[in-house]
C-alpha cells in the first residue's frame, strides 16, 4: 500500500508541477498580448501625430510657395516696368 500511495503521490505531483507551467506560459502569454495591444495603441497615436505633423507641413509649403510666387510676379512686374522706361530713355 505504502508503494501506491508513493506512486499516486508522484503522479498527482507530476500533473500540478504541470499545470503549474501552462498556467505560468499563459500569463505570460497574456502579458504578451497586453504589451503588444500597448504597442500597437502607442504606434497608431505616432501614426496620428505624424499625419497632423504632415498637413501642417504641406500647409506650411503651400504658403510659402504662395509667397514666392507673389514674390517673383512683383519682381517680373518691376523688371518689365524698368525695361520699359529703358527703352524710352533710349528712345530720347
């Protein structure tokens, strides 16, 4: 009896030291899937920053392209106003 009670113990033994590790590689496993929900939550924040980052920029390069070419019309105006009174001046 001594010797089936023994063989019964280690049995029972062996199967809780086992459960013991799934359920251990579970919680892991659920650690992992928080860490990777946290990741992925962090990532689509970053993707949104960039976005609003990126249609600032385009806003920002609209504009000052807007006022290059204001900047180089007035210039075309002022060098075709100077031609014109040069050609007067040559015309005298």
């Amino acid at each position: 009896m001594g010797a089936a009670s023994l063989i019964l113990f280690c049995i029972f033994l062996f199967l809780f030291l086992r459960q013991q590790q799934q359920w251990r590689q579970w919680i892991e496993a659920q650690s992992g899937d928080q860490s990777f929900d946290i990741l992925t939550r962090w990532l689509h924040d970053m993707r949104g920053s960039i976005d609003q980052q990126t249609v600032r920029l385009n806003t920002q390069l609209e504009l000052n392209n807007q006022a290059i070419g204001n900047r180089l019309d007035n210039a075309a105006r002022v060098i075709s106003s100077i031609s014109r009174e040069l050609g007067q001046v040559q015309e005298i």
